[in-house]
C-alpha cells in the first residue's frame, strides 16, 4: 500500500524548514565567544564565524551567518542575541509554504523591529498595522508620515546603515542546524 502526503492542515516536516541569514554589524570583541555560545544554543550545531573588525565602530566586531533550519529560528536568534550589550544586527527567515518571509533589525538604541518581507525583500506591511498607523496618526500627516516610517523600519535602517557598508568584503559562513 502506498502512503498518502500529508494533507495541507498538517505540513510535512520539509515545509517546516527554512534558513536565512545573520548579520553581526557591530558586537564589542570582548563577547564575541559568547555571541557564538548564544548562536549555537538556538541552531544545536557547531558554529565557527570569521569575525573581522568594524571598521565604523571601534573596538567592534562583525561577523555573516548563513543558517538553516527550522521555521521560527530567526525569531529566536533575535531574541538569543538582543540581550547582549552594544550588538546591532539583523536575521533574516526566508518563507515557506505556511510562513512569510520576516527580517529582524536590532539596534542598542531602538530595541528589536520585526517587518514581513517579500520574494524581493521589499518590507510588507499588513492591513491592521496601516489602520493602526491612521488611528495614531488623528488626521496628522506629520505623524502618518512618522508611523510608515516605523512599520518600514527607517529608524532602524538609519542606524544599521553605515554598519552595513562592511559587509560587501566578508565571507559568509555556512551552518545546517541538528534536527
């Protein structure tokens, strides 16, 4: 007798896999083993990352994580790595077949940002945070204007940017998470 897919309800584990990417724009060099410690609790693998100086933050470090692994892992890496002191990053998910694609930004300053993104990486916005940001805004255009900007996440690109700048010359390393 053959065996039947799964229905729809009930994906399969393969559709629960995903990956995606961790960039480490600035970390102090003195918690850079204990970064990977954080890193290695969420993923259950061994991770070995190229840290290279930041050249707009001295005395930082920064570092680029290709990951895989289950759904939901970007959502726990942010939260692993936002308790460390003076970190700015982001951690990316790419969709699958019952998720969206997401990106985290996180900045000392301005805490954690969450934002869909499409096949593109365009941010997506949905219909409750627009209805959300026109009742904030009572008929202000300044302050309309003020809530797109967070639920585009400007403020935390603004930050990020010039850490970004570093990240066309790094390697990448690569990591497959146990299952």
């Amino acid at each position: 007798m053959t065996a039947l897919p799964p229905p729809l309800s009930q994906p399969s584990h393969q559709h629960l896999k995903t990956g995606g990417y961790l960039f480490i724009h600035a970390l102090p060099s003195t918690v850079t083993p204990h970064l990977r410690w954080a890193i290695e609790s969420v993923v259950k693998n061994a991770v070995s990352l190229n840290w290279q100086e930041q050249a707009a933050c001295p005395g930082h470090q920064r570092a680029e994580l290709n990951w895989s692994g289950q759904q939901g892992t970007a959502a726990q890496l942010a939260s692993a790595l936002r308790v460390f002191d003076g970190i700015f990053f982001e951690v990316t998910e790419r969709a699958t077949l019952t998720t969206d694609a997401v990106r985290f930004m996180y900045t000392p300053s301005l805490g954690i940002c969450a934002v869909g993104t499409d096949v593109l990486g365009n941010f997506t916005v949905t219909e409750d945070r627009v209805k959300y940001a026109f009742e904030q805004a009572e008929g202000s255009f300044e302050a309309l204007y003020q809530e797109f900007s967070l639920m585009l996440g400007e403020p935390w690109d603004e930050q990020l940017e010039p850490l970004r700048a570093a990240s066309s010359q790094s390697n990448i390393t690569h990591i497959n998470q146990k299952m």
